[in-house]
C-alpha cells in the first residue's frame, strides 16, 4: 500500500470518527418541540371532538329497546350548530342562542346537558317550540291529536352483564328463547310521530309519568323522552333527577348518528377477554329514525 493510499484511509478513518463523535449530541431529545407536538395533537382531538364528533357511552337502560347499556356511539356535534354545550369539556359560560343553528327535527335522538347540570343525558325529541304536548295513560298526544301507537312482539334482548333484566327495573321479564338462552321479555309500542318518524318504546304498564297535563313548548326550547318511557328521568320529570320540563335547544349538544361497537360488561384487564364481549350485531346500527314516505294520519 502505497503513501497516497494510506493517507486517504486515515482521512475517511478521521472523518467516521468525527461524525461519531458528534452524533450523540446532533440526536439529543427536542423536549420544548415534543411537548409541543404532542399539545397541537391534544388541541386538534379537543377540536374535532368539540366541533365536529365525538363518542358516546350509554351507562343506563332510559333508551332501551335501541340502546343498551354498554353501547358505544358516534354523536355529531355540528347537526344543529354550535353552542356553549359543543365543547368537550363545557367551560364556556351558559349563554343562550346557537352559532349556525337549526332545530332538531321530531324523533331525532340527541345528546343535551340539563339545567344546572354537567352530565350529558342522551334523549329522543318529542316536542317544538309552539307544540303543545300532554301525556295520557302513557300515549304521547301533540296539539291535541293522539301521537300512533301499534303494539309490537315482545322484544328478547339477551341477558349479560351490561343487561342483567333487574326484578327492579324489569319485573317478570326473564325467560329463555328457542335456544335455551337467558333473555329479558320487553313489551313494545311502535310509535309513529306526525312527520313520519317511527320507533320503538318499551311500555311496562301503568306508571306515574304516564299521565302530564298539556304543556305548551316555548321558543327555542323542545320537549325530550327516553324510549323506556317507564325508566327514563326527562322531560317528564322534575330536576335535578330529571328534566324539569323542555329545555332550551342551546342544551343540545349533538345528534347520536349509529352505534360503532357493545360491550357486555364482562370485560376485564386481560386482553383475553375483549374480544369476547363484543355483542354481535350492533356495530354500524344507524341511530337516525325511520321515516315514512308521508307522514303519518
């Protein structure tokens, strides 16, 4: 090896030697700029969450038969404007009116804050302003016309953790279907609202909230019931358990679109167990009413 040859190895030699030297310093952690990235990522999620969409978990039986309890679902945050309600965590002071905003329509099921509350409640809207609504032996009447009611079979909602078909809350109810397996037994109303929409409610029987003298609905405010009309606190109901009446529409803090996945309640912290619990069937139920072709008579 010659001396030229011996002189430019030395000279790539120094040069690696160099570029090691200085790597770990040219790689040190940019903490200011993570802490940074990672708070734009919270911002954005905080923001979608608050304008956009955001999930949903159904903690209690007031809107069985189309939900359950351990559903998971996607609300939409913009169907009817903004508001002091919109954002995910509700700081903004409670002031009336809504930013691009439009009433519900009847049947839509929506997500609200009640009065001199901070919990979310999830109902369906049965009144508009300039309604007058009254409750008689559990049937819906709207300015004074009887809302249709067709009774339906009984719905057989299999027994789980999440649906355990309480004597409490479900008197008699258990019974087992054609293939031997535990289920609730709930009577059904088909019920069909004058624009159209139609759905399901569980009717147990005589209760005290089936009887509500005529209320007059006023601006900007609507009327909402859960579809277990003998186990739901809303409208009907006075607060703080329930409603205390219609509520100003600037409560309302999204519209429930469709269900993205169930949960049976026998989850744990072994992994082994999530897939497992998954209820069947559920995943992409759409939360939007059916509606008539023409409104019903």
């Amino acid at each position: 090896m010659d001396q030229e040859t011996r002189d430019k190895n030395m000279t790539i030699e120094n040069t690696a030697v160099s570029e090691t030297a200085q790597k770990p310093e040219n790689e040190k952690t940019d903490w200011i700029g993570e802490i940074k990235s990672v708070g734009l990522l919270l911002l954005a999620v905080l923001a979608f969450h608050s304008l956009v969409a955001k999930p949903f978990y159904i903690p209690s039986v007031s809107m069985m038969p189309g939900l359950l309890v351990g559903d998971r679902l996607i609300v939409s945050k913009y169907a009817y404007g903004w508001s002091w309600v919109s954002p995910t965590f509700h700081i903004v002071p409670r002031v009336s009116g809504r930013l691009f905003g439009s009433l519900p329509e009847l049947g839509d099921v929506v997500i609200l804050t009640p009065r001199e509350q901070s919990s979310d409640y999830i109902k369906r809207v049965i009144g508009l302003p300039g309604d007058t609504i009254e409750l008689r032996g559990g049937q819906v009447f709207l300015n004074g016309v009887g809302v249709r009611q067709d009774v339906q079979p009984d719905l057989k909602v299999p027994i789980d953790a999440n649906s355990p078909c309480g004597v409490h809350e479900f008197p008699g109810a258990r019974g087992t279907n054609a293939a031997g397996q535990a289920v609730c037994n709930l009577p059904l109303v088909r019920e069909t609202l004058p624009n159209g929409v139609s759905y399901d409610i569980i009717d147990l029987g005589p209760q005290y909230t089936d009887d509500v003298a005529p209320v007059e609905i006023p601006e900007g405010q609507v009327y909402l019931l859960g579809d277990n009309r003998d186990l739901s606190a809303d409208s009907r109901v006075a607060s703080p358990l329930g409603l205390g009446g219609p509520i100003p529409w600037e409560n309302i803090g999204g519209r429930a679109e469709f269900i993205t996945f169930s949960l049976d309640g026998t989850t744990t912290l072994n992994p082994l167990t999530w897939w497992g619990a998954f209820r069947s069937g559920r995943a992409g139920t759409s939360l939007r009413p059916d509606k008539a072709v023409t409104a019903a008579q």
